[in-house]
C-alpha cells in the first residue's frame, strides 16, 4: 500500500506542478454538470487518491504507536509524561519543518511538493519499521511523519485545493474532507 502510494505520488508530479498555478480569472464558466466538473479535475482525482492513502498510513502509523506505547508502559503516569514529552517534540519538530524545510520547497517546486516529501517519509519509516522494527524507530517514525503532516503537509494540502478554479473548489473540499479522508481511516481501521 505504502509504494503504490508513494509511486503514484511521485509519478503524478509531472502533472500536478502546472495545475496549481491557474488563477481564477483564468477558468472561463462552463454549463457541465457538477459531477462532470468534479470528475474531469486532474488535481482533484489525484488529491482525492492522495488523500485517502494518507488516511490510511496514517491510522496504520497511530495504530503502530498506540500498540509499542502501550506496550512499553505500564501505568498511566509514565505513559502521560511520554506521550507529552513526544507530542512536544512533534510541535517543535513542526516549527522547524515549517520555517526551514518547506519554505524553501515551495518557493522553487511549488505548493504539492511537501506532499510528495510525505509521500517519501511515510515510504522510509514503514522501511525502517519492516527491516529492523523497534521501539525507538516507532517513535522517530511517529515525531517525523507529524512533524512533516503538521509543518508542511496539512498546508500544503489546503494550499493544492486552491490549485482548484474556483467553480469546484468548496465542493472538491466537502469531497476530500467527507467521502476521502473518512474513507482512508475507515480502511485502515
């Protein structure tokens, strides 16, 4: 599941990178019925893919975490103080995200492309988890791939959904965020 993602990520960057750059003065009005005009969006086929795999992954990533915590602590002091001490490294891990790493993506290769990088920490993690699995990769999985979801991931996604002409955009939202990304979780449940 992780490499077809991944592949289908990558390979569809060629495609995405010129249609996050329409204006909306640029889209003339068309009389197509509603789902003719979400349905022939390549930006939106692609992100509605992408978005329910990411769901996915990441229900698999949480469900990975919650078994090796669980695992790890025996009472719940411990697990607090852990999971707090995690969830602050995930927040500063995303600060540093955010002003180092993904400015510098967008400005030269445009808003989809920390969503391709995702696509290649969530390919490296499940790999380092299937080659030598332990608690401390778990962790570093999970503090890197929030890191890159929060700090670069989550705004890039609502930034590619403005790639949409504006006639589309809100339902091509409502579509994402109420049929993909539910359906994603519901499958890696």
């Amino acid at each position: 599941i992780v490499a077809a993602w991944s592949i289908l990520s990558w390979a569809a960057w060629p495609v995405l990178a010129p249609l996050t750059d329409v204006a909306d003065g640029q889209v003339e009005a068309t009389e197509e019925p509603r789902w003719q005009q979400l349905s022939g969006s390549t930006l939106l086929r692609w992100m509605a893919v992408y978005g329910t795999g990411m769901s996915l992954l990441l229900v698999l990533v949480q469900y990975v975490w919650s078994v090796q915590v669980e695992a790890r602590f025996a009472d719940e002091a411990a697990t607090a103080s852990f999971v707090g001490a995690v969830h602050a490294a995930v927040t500063l891990g995303s600060l540093v995200v955010s002003l180092a790493l993904v400015r510098p993506l967008l400005r030269r290769y445009g808003t989809p492309s920390p969503l391709v990088v995702q696509a290649g920490i969530f390919v490296a993690g499940f790999a380092l988890l299937a080659i030598a699995p332990s608690f401390l990769g778990v962790v570093l999985f999970h503090i890197a791939a929030h890191s890159w979801l929060d700090g670069g991931g989550e705004p890039a996604y609502h930034g590619t959904l403005y790639g949409l002409p504006a006639r589309i955009r809100e339902r091509g939202r409502a579509i994402m965020e109420g049929v993909c990304l539910p359906l994603g979780e519901v499958l890696g449940s």
